[in-house]
C-alpha cells in the first residue's frame, strides 16, 4: 500500500488536497526550524578523558555557560574547586555545591572565596595554594568569570581602584595566573596540565591598552570629558563605550595568554622533562547567559521587556548553556592537546585563527610591553592598597582603644557612685 502511493505520487504528483497541503506547510516549516536551531547550536564535541581524581580549579563555575561545565566534570568524576566572589557560608552557594553534589553523585566539589574584583583577594587565596609542600595537585586551570557594563551605566570599580571590567576580564586573571605558575610548572612530567580561558569575539572590537594608569580607566573611560552628562554625582564618568572597552580588555587577556603559554614553556624543570601546561583560549560563541541576557536587556527594564517579547528568536539563534559549553569540554578533554607546547585558540570545537588581530595576539614586542606594564600596574596598585588598609587598621586599633578607655571611665565612675551612696545609706 505504501509503496503504490509513493509509486502514484512520482507519476501523478499530490493528490488535491487542501488538508494534505496544510500538513505538509507545517511539517516543512518546523523542519525548518529544527534544522536552524542545529545550525545556530553550533558543533558538540565526542572527545572523552577519566576525569576521576583531576583537579580541576574554575571561576565563573556557578552560572552560565560555568555551570554547565563544572556539572559535566562533576558528573565525569572530576575533583573542583570553585572560586567564587561569595563568603563560604553564603545560603546561595552552599545550596548551590550541595545541589551539585545531589545531582552528579560527587562529594568533591569545594569552594574558595575569591574576590576577582580585588587583587588583595586574589593573592591572598593563591599565596595561600602555592604556598604548600608537597605541590597541590592542579589539572585545569578554567577562567570562565567575566562582566560587561550596560551601555550608559556608571562606571563602578575595584578594591584598588581599577575600572571593574578591565579588572575581572583582565587584570584579575593575570594576577591569578602569574601566582599560580609555580604550581603549574611544578606539576609532575607525566601530568596533563591545561590552562582554559574564556574569550569572545569582542576582542575583534578592542584596542590594546597602551598605559595602565592609577587608578586603570581605558581610554573608552577617560575622565577627562567635559560632559557633565556622563559624570556621576561621584565625579566619576559615565561608560560612554562599554563594548570598545570589554573588547579591549579581551583583546589583552588573548595577547597575555598567549605570552603566559611561552612563560610556562620556557621554564627548565629539573627533571628536564618539557613543560606539562598548555593554554588554551575558547570562544563558546553567543549563548543565552546571564551576561548576555544584561546585554541585550541593556539593563533596563525596557529593554527586559524588548528581551521576553522577542524572547522565541533568541531561543533560535542563541545556544544554550550547555552548548556553548561544548568548546570547552573539547578544550579540556581532547587528547591531541596533551603535546606539545603550542598556544591554541579554539571556537565551535575546532581550532582556528584570531583573525585581524593576529598579528597583534602574536606579537612578542606587543606581548612582552603587554606584561611590564601589567606587572608594574599590579605592584603599584597593591602596594597602595597596603597603604591604605594599614592607615585603616592603625584608625581602627585607636578607635577600640579610645572606646576601651571610654568604657572604663565610665565603670570607673559607676564605682565612685556607687561607693557615695553606699556610704550615705550607712550613715541613715
């Protein structure tokens, strides 16, 4: 039967229809629509690696494109160590590890507080890390955390005073990174070491800082515009570009990974085995996380509104968390990139180039000014914060004192009074 109507519909054509017509306008339509949802979910990766016992330390593991990522390790048996702005016994975070545990069945996810908005913060978790013989064991690095500022937002900034989108796409890694080498490098020479951070193609966008002044305000933050529009009540200005300058900050972070790989590479180990690290830069492409959702809202409640009525084509044409934590998995799991030293630059789980900003990214010169004026820029900064924190520990080691003196006076006081009355009511 089916093979004669098949048959018919070669020779003859449809039958005439206004039912089968309809049924097939829809059918044509939603495989239309599942073809362009494949299409913009982009590629997903077979690569496999045991992942049981690996240590696997993250930032931005707790939303987004993170979560998926620290979920699919955790399932696979990984070991993680969370970094994440909010204090250990915050309530949204030990549900979040607990609920993790629950639906992964592994017990090896831990937390520590790093505040990437600080550079104090920073060293003081990755002092505390190196600082421990035998070496901490270490087989991922992943730097996922980023943050991009509404266009027209004011412009907020850090514990030392760095511009706050500079700090934590930047700045902030190079900090972690440079601390953390040691115990890279010191990783045993059978060991698959892989350091995976998050890019965009906004660096496309960006321009190479050629100053870090202090406090760090790029040139699309300039606080000399006269516009008194785009200055706070504070002084401080308006982001008149935030995109130009997520970019460049992006744009930075992919020239210093490429130098931090070269860094790592040129270490002799004792055991003159080649170095163990490699780095790896991923692009997972537009994805419907937080930090998009803010951008496309502009963070407005406009623009949220704009954000859920047009809601079905960014379902289309946006991947989700978990697909855009395909290249990263790919980026983690791959076996060819256990040799080797190269630098690689990963997008829809395939290498590729960076494009017009290749020959900057590549650049040793550019490169090497990239990371003298970062390591000057950290080291005055820090060494200002530690100024600053020792004239308020000084103030509030004399306002205990004088509160401690103040309190005694008065129990001083109490006593003679109570000594007055004492005496007056034996006299009666």
């Amino acid at each position: 039967m089916p093979i004669g109507f098949i048959s018919e519909v070669f020779e003859n054509g449809l039958p005439d229809s206004p039912r089968l017509n309809t049924s097939l306008k829809i059918l044509s339509w939603i495989l239309l629509l599942v073809l362009l949802k494949r299409y913009f979910g982009g590629a997903s990766t077979s690569a496999e690696r045991n992942m049981h016992s690996k240590v696997i330390m993250m930032t931005g593991g707790t939303s987004g494109i993170g979560a998926s990522i620290a979920y699919s390790l955790a399932k696979r048996g990984a070991q993680l160590v969370l970094l994440t702005q909010y204090p250990l016994s915050d309530p949204f975070l030990a549900s979040y590890i607990e609920d993790l545990r629950d639906s992964t069945g592994n017990e090896l996810i831990t937390a520590e507080q790093v505040d990437l908005n600080s550079l104090h913060s920073i060293r003081k978790f990755a002092t505390k890390w190196t600082d421990n013989l035998p070496v901490r064991r270490l087989d991922a690095l992943v730097l996922l955390a980023s943050t991009q500022s509404p266009k027209g937002a004011d412009v907020t900034i850090s514990e030392e005073g760095v511009e706050t989108m500079f700090q934590v796409n930047y700045l902030a890694n190079f900090q972690l990174l440079g601390l953390i080498s040691p115990a890279l490098r010191a990783q045993p020479a059978d060991r698959d070491v892989r350091v995976v951070i998050g890019n965009c193609s906004s660096y496309m966008n960006g321009e190479m800082p050629q100053s870090v002044p202090v406090p760090i305000l790029p040139s699309a933050l300039s606080t000399k515009s006269k516009n008194k529009k785009t200055r706070t009540p504070s002084g401080i200005p308006k982001a008149a570009n935030p995109s130009k300058a997520y970019g460049s900050a992006k744009l930075a972070l992919l020239t210093f990974s490429n130098a931090f790989q070269k860094h790592l590479a040129a270490y002799e180990r004792p055991d003159k085995n080649p170095a163990v690290a490699r780095v790896l830069c991923v692009d997972p492409g537009f994805s419907r996380t937080p930090g998009m959702q803010r951008a496309l809202t502009n963070g407005s409640l406009w623009g949220l509104l704009f954000y859920l009525l047009t809601w079905p084509m960014w379902w289309l044409v946006l991947k989700s968390a978990p697909q855009g934590a395909e290249s990263f998995l790919y980026a983690i799991m791959e076996e060819k990139f256990a040799k080797g030293t190269g630098w690689h630059n990963i997008k829809e789980c395939k290498e590729v180039g960076v494009g017009d900003k290749e020959v900057i990214v590549k650049s040793e010169e550019e490169q090497k000014r990239l990371w003298e004026m970062s390591d000057k820029a950290v080291e005055a900064l820090e060494r200002q914060a530690a100024q600053k924190r020792a004239v308020q520990k000084k103030e509030d080691e004399e306002k205990r004192k004088d509160d401690e003196r103040r309190a005694q006076k008065e129990r001083d006081a109490e006593k003679k009074d109570g000594s007055r009355r004492s005496r007056k009511a034996d006299k009666t």
